[in-house]
C-alpha cells in the first residue's frame, strides 16, 4: 500500500481499534479452539443469529467462561460441545438458559461407543468366526509386521491385567510397569486385543473403478495396475497385487478366508453397513458374530435407533432408550446422555446448533497459520471479528 509505516506500528493500530460488538446477544454457541493442540486451549463465542463470532477467551476454564457469562443476561439460548465445563459455567452463570448439545458430536459420540464395544468383544468375535488360530500363511507382509506386535502387546496386556486382578490400583500398575496411563486403562477395559490395525491406502480415491473393473471380469492386476498408472496413480504394483489377491480370496468364502479377523474399527463398518452393499466372505462373517455375539448385535440396534432419533427429531423415546441402552455393552453413552439429558433433548428438537461455532473455528485456524501460530489473543481477535 506504499504508506511509510513499520509493521509494529500496523499492527500496533491494528489493536487499538478492534471492533468488539455491542448488540445485546440472545443465542450463543461456544467451543474450545487449540492455542497449542493437547497443550493449551482458548475459547470462542459466536452469534448465531448474526453468525458471527463476538470474543475469543483465553482459556476454557469454566470460571472464565462464567465470568463472561454472567455480563451476558439476554442470552437464552446456548449452544455447546459435549464437555462438561461448559455447561457447569452456563448452569451457573445463565440458569434460566436452555443448553443445546452439538448433533454432530452426539452422533460421533454414539458411533466411538459402539467401536468400543466392538472393540471390548474382540475375543468373544474371534471365537464366533473360527478366529482364534491366526495362520501365517495366508497374511501379506505388512499384516505380518501387525500380528507380531499383537503378540508383543498380549505379553503386556497380561501382565496388566494379572496386576488388576490381584487388586493393584492403575496408578501403582503404572509405577510398577512403567506403561502410560492411558495404555494400563485401555487394557483393563479390554481395548487392546485387535490384531491388525487399518492403514491409510493409496487405493481409497481408485477403489470405486477398482470394484467396478473386478465385477466386469478385469482381474489381471498388472492391467489394472498399467491403466491406473496412466490415469494418474502413483503407487507400486504390489498394492493392486495385494488388492486382488484379498478379493479373489474374499470371493471363496471358505473357512480360509475367515481365519484373517478384520480390525475392530472394520468390524463396526461392516455391521453398520447394508448387506446389499457386502461382499459375500463379508456377509458370512457379520452373520456369525451376529450369532455369536448377540449382546454386539443388540448394541447397534440401541446406536441405530439414537441416530434415527437425532435425524427424526423424535424426543419421545429418549427416556426408554436411555433405560434400555443401560443395560448393553454402550451403558457409557447412555449414562453420559442420562447425565446430560436436557441438552441432548433440546438438541433433537431445536433448530440451533453448534456447527456455525465449528465452522468459526476452521475460520480461526487460516488466521493463524496466516500469522504462524504467534499471533496474541488481541490481534487474533481484532483479524477475526474486525476492526473498525
């Protein structure tokens, strides 16, 4: 712009005018954002009837958040994440104010509930399938690598779990083992007896032309592999190779080919997704742990229903659903719906939601990559609310 200025002295005029709104705030959504990602947080509050966000807070402590709160008496409508500090600060600060859970989040939560149950049931599922002897031969290298740090992690999940059993507490299985935390609960609660683990493929984008030519009858890999080539892929011949090599044994359906037992979080998309859209080997195995497992069975029923409540809008069933979901392998979601139940009440039938306060954050992320993560809370607010 050709002025003769430093850019200290931009930026320093920059702050001195930022634009704060002042029109009287009757429905808010509020979420954290990373100062530092698992380090440091701060807190955004956006307008959502003018779609805008109004202030950014230093931190997500829920007696910053209820300070501010407190200067904020027209609000009567919230919208929040699920995280409890947030609610804690909007009971105390606004209780007349009608909380409003994010969807978004209630529906993912609902999906993680059920790969946790599925996850806890892994040993019970390779008993149903005929699992339980995991053949060698039959495994490609990189599945290779993944069965021997199963093996590895069997040697520790048992030693944990000999320690849990004789009554030590988690803290004192951590000092003794020298294990993190997090790792010790996941064993304890059963989360970490999945054998083999999905991988980020080069395949994704290609897999639809992929199914498409195998269904056609193309099945020489180094074809497919020399026209994927032309259109643009850039991986090796060995991963089409490994590709075709999984679908022809798929297609047999034979106890051979179930005695490779998919990763948990390949299990709960395929029992949550239409058979018409399964393979056969596919089918076989989601029916025998439908038969084997039927408490898992019943646990997609309960999450199929809370996501049809959500996309319905129907509130009515939540109290019954609630009670029925306790008893099932995803008593977790229910008691943290059950303690959060107005919010997730309101959530099913009030038309706001958090997803304009999400979208803020994205907006905040550019700016702050645009400034290379150093920008202070007062420029950062003066770049993305304004300045006059």
């Amino acid at each position: 712009m050709m002025l003769p200025v430093s850019n200290d002295t931009l930026l320093r005029v920059v702050r001195q005018r930022a634009r704060v709104p002042s029109e009287p705030l009757r429905v808010i959504g509020i979420d954290d954002f990373a100062w530092r990602r698992n380090h440091r947080y701060g807190t955004i509050v956006c307008d959502l009837e003018r779609r805008r966000p109004v202030v950014l807070l230093p931190d997500r402590e829920p007696a910053t958040s209820e300070a501010w709160l407190r200067h904020q008496s027209a609000v009567h409508t919230v919208a929040r994440d699920r995280g409890g500090g947030y609610g804690e600060a909007v009971a105390r600060a606004l209780p007349q104010a009608v909380q409003v859970a994010d969807r978004w989040h209630l529906m993912e939560n609902a999906s993680r509930a059920f790969l946790d149950a599925v996850r806890k049931s892994m040993r019970q599922i390779r008993g149903a399938i005929g699992a339980t002897v995991i053949n060698p031969a039959l495994l490609t290298a990189a599945e290779k690598l993944q069965y021997d740090g199963y093996l590895r992690r069997e040697e520790t999940n048992a030693s944990v779990l000999a320690l849990w059993q004789e009554g030590v507490p988690i803290k004192q299985i951590v000092r003794r083992t020298g294990h993190h935390r997090q790792t010790v609960r996941r064993i304890v609660r059963g989360e970490r007896s999945d054998v083999f683990r999905p991988r980020q493929s080069s395949l994704e984008a290609h897999l639809p032309w992929l199914d498409a030519q195998w269904d056609a009858g193309a099945r020489n890999a180094s074809a497919l592999w020399r026209t994927m080539r032309r259109n643009g892929f850039r991986g090796s011949l060995r991963v089409v190779s490994e590709w075709a090599t999984r679908r022809r044994r798929a297609e047999k359906a034979d106890a051979s080919s179930l005695a490779r037992l998919p990763s948990a979080r390949t299990i709960a998309r395929l029992m949550t997704t239409g058979r018409d859209n399964l393979s056969k080997a596919e089918t076989v195995t989601i029916a025998a742990i439908e038969n084997g497992v039927p408490s898992l069975f019943e646990a997609r029923e309960i999450v199929a229903d809370f996501h049809a409540m959500i996309r319905a809008r129907q509130a009515e069933p939540l109290a019954s659903w609630i009670e029925r979901a306790s008893q099932s392998l995803v008593a977790s979601l229910s008691n943290g719906v059950r303690r959060d139940e107005a919010a997730v009440r309101a959530a099913i039938l009030s038309t706001w939601s958090n997803g304009q306060t999400e979208g803020q954050i994205t907006r905040l992320k550019l700016v702050k990559r645009q400034m290379y993560g150093r920008g202070k809370i007062d420029l950062l607010q003066a770049r993305l609310i304004g300045a006059t």
